[in-house]
C-alpha cells in the first residue's frame, strides 16, 4: 500500500505541538479593524490548540502524511 499523501493546505494552515496537539493560527485579524479594541486584536494573535479529539485525530493524520 502507497504512503499517504500530506495535505498541503493543512501543513501551511496547520503545526503539531511536540506534545501531539494540532495548533491552529486565530483568524479575525487580517481586516476590518477599526472597530475592535487592542486588546481583543491582540488575543486574536497567537496560535491555540484543537480541541476536539475527532477533529484532532483527523487533521494529525492528514499532517503525517
């Protein structure tokens, strides 16, 4: 059986932690800013962990490729 294939627009929008978490970058803060506060624009920045274990088991192994 061939190995299966990484899924390129995962990679780029997706990481694993060293710990097997998929992190994930927050959207929301590429435009329409004049209306948010610096504070919610810069919680919006920063990555944050899956949380479910269905959707975690998923995308892990469209990473493993």
């Amino acid at each position: 059986m061939p190995k299966m294939k990484t899924k390129k627009c995962a990679t780029k929008r997706m990481k694993m932690s060293a710990n097997g978490k998929v992190m994930r970058s927050q959207g929301g803060h590429a435009h329409l800013n004049n209306g948010k506060k610096r504070s919610r624009k810069n919680n919006l920045c920063g990555i944050t962990a899956i949380g479910s274990k269905q959707v975690t088991k998923t995308y892990a192994r469209a990473l493993q490729g």
